[in-house]
C-alpha cells in the first residue's frame, strides 16, 4: 500500500492515480490522516479488502501533495547511524543510538519551498519510519509489527544553531519551519523487496552528494523502535527519522551549504523522492 496525502485529504495509490480514502471508504475513514494512524489495523484490513475500480481516483499532482504524516505527535531523529558519516563528523560509532527530535512543526511535505534561517543550513537524506500502532517496550523481534510504513525525509540542519553552545543542542538548529521535509508516500513494507536493505541518496541542484544503503546503518529500524519505546511509549503516526549516510555539505572542504539557487533531490528505493527548494524570504509549505 502506498499513502499519499493530497491537499490535506489521505489518499490511496491505485494505478499511480490517487483515490480518496474518505469517499471510497463512504465515510468509514475520515480524510484526515492522523485519525486513520489511529485505526491502522482496521484500516489495513479495509484495504486489502477494497477492490477500486482499475479508473478509480485521480492523476496525481505532485505539487498538491503534502507530508504523509502531517501532525505526528513525537518526531525522533538519531544522529551518527552510519559508520562513514560518523567518521566524518569526527566521531567513533557510538554504541547506543543518539536520539534527538525535531519539534513537529517543522514537518513540510515532499514538494515544498522552505525558508533559509541562516548561512549554514545543511542537507541529510534519512529513511524515516512511521509507527502504526502504538507501543511500549516493544521487542525488536517485533518492531516492524508496529510501523506503518517507510517514507523519505530530510533532516535539514542550520548548523551553526545546531552547534551553539558547549555541549551543542541538536533540536533546535534542526526544527526551523520546514525543516522536516516527507513524502512522497507512506510505503508499507510489503511493497519492499527488503525493508532493511534500500539505497538512499540525495543530490543537489543535479550532482549526488550522498549515496548509501540503509543496511549500513548501525541501528537498523528494529533496534530503533525497541530502543527508543524502551524509554517513551511510541503512539500512532510518530516518525523516526534514522540517521544520514556520509556526504553532508559542512563536512566538504570548503563546506558547501544551501541557497536559494539549489534544488535538493532525496530519493529512497522502493519508496520515491521528495524536491525541497528554498528561499530566503518565506517559505511556502504546502
Ligand atoms: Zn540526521
């Protein structure tokens, strides 16, 4: 199955035309995304149940389309979950996961123009996860259990915020509006070959920066999801963004950070890509 949230209507992929999960459900389902995370077992059932139409739906309008999860309550992000990129940022793997968040406000979708807050705003191509049901102290045995699916994020940085300060805070230089780009859809892993084996990359404005597989993480989905609901009971449409391959622009020499002149690709296997472009005097979110 996969999820896309058209204006701010949940949609089906069918076909490659998106079908309105509210008007196909008569009303069983509600167009807002976050209540169907809510009911997600009930809702996949549905949806292996329901046979459209081989017309249904409409063709979809990429600029119309907005985060998969648009109001997650928890956003969590891990810093340092692949060798290389550990190695670049000038640290050994850490041995437990190195959890931050990015506040939920910064949620934006896969096609959005977001606004430059400062001089070193930085790129990070993340696989994001995104809890179904709901969970605490969850096995890794059975972590994939409670994801819903898989989609592609951005973890944008403004690095100098992100560094301010001894120690540093990540949060913050990490949550500015629009700094947390999703889309295109919200794939559950069945449409996966191997969920925990995808290549992730980024480019910008047409040359890749980062390249990667997701099984080169440290922490794979698995451990994140037990490790973090060790902690924090994880609730329905929560991300978790899990950590950037290498490649990211504050570690080139001379750094390379992004303008308004930039188009930023993020692509993940199996799942799309998302399009983030930027400005210097408000943002558009979508
Ligand atoms: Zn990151």
């Amino acid at each position: 199955m996969r999820l896309v949230t058209v204006g701010d209507r949940l949609a089906l992929l069918h076909n490659g035309r998106a079908v309105d999960v509210a008007a196909a459900s008569e009303g069983r389902f509600e167009s807002d995304p976050m209540t169907v995370f809510e009911r997600w077992a009930e809702f996949t059932a549905w949806v292996s149940a329901y046979v459209p139409a081989p017309d249904a739906g409409e063709p979809v309008e990429v600029h119309r389309l907005g985060p998969p999860v648009p109001r997650p309550r928890q956003v969590f992000a891990v810093a340092l979950n692949y060798p290389p990129h550990a190695a670049e940022a000038g640290y050994r793997p850490p041995d437990d996961p190195l959890v931050f968040t990015k506040f939920p406000t910064c949620v934006t979708g896969p096609d959005a123009v977001v606004e430059l807050p400062g001089e070193k705003v930085d790129w990070e191509v993340e696989l994001v996860a995104v809890i179904g049901t709901a969970g605490h102290r969850i096995p890794q045995e059975e972590a994939w259990a409670h994801v819903a699916g898989l989609t592609v994020g951005q973890d944008l940085s403004e690095r100098a915020v992100q560094m301010l300060g001894t120690p540093p805070q990540f949060s913050l230089g990490k949550s500015f509006p629009g700094f947390g780009p999703t889309g295109p859809a919200l794939v559950t892993t069945d449409e996966l070959a191997d969920p925990d084996d995808l290549e992730i990359s980024c480019s910008v404005s047409g040359t890749v920066v980062q390249r990667s597989r997701t099984k080169e993480m440290i922490f794979s989905v698995p451990v994140l999801v037990a490790r973090i609901s060790a902690v924090c009971p994880l609730l329905p449409g929560d991300l978790i963004f899990t950590g950037t391959p290498a490649g990211v622009g504050n570690r080139m020499n001379p750094p390379r950070y992004l303008t308004p002149d930039d188009e930023l690709v993020s692509r993940i296997e199996g799942i799309g890509e998302i399009r983030t472009r930027f400005s210097t005097t408000g943002g558009v979110r979508p």
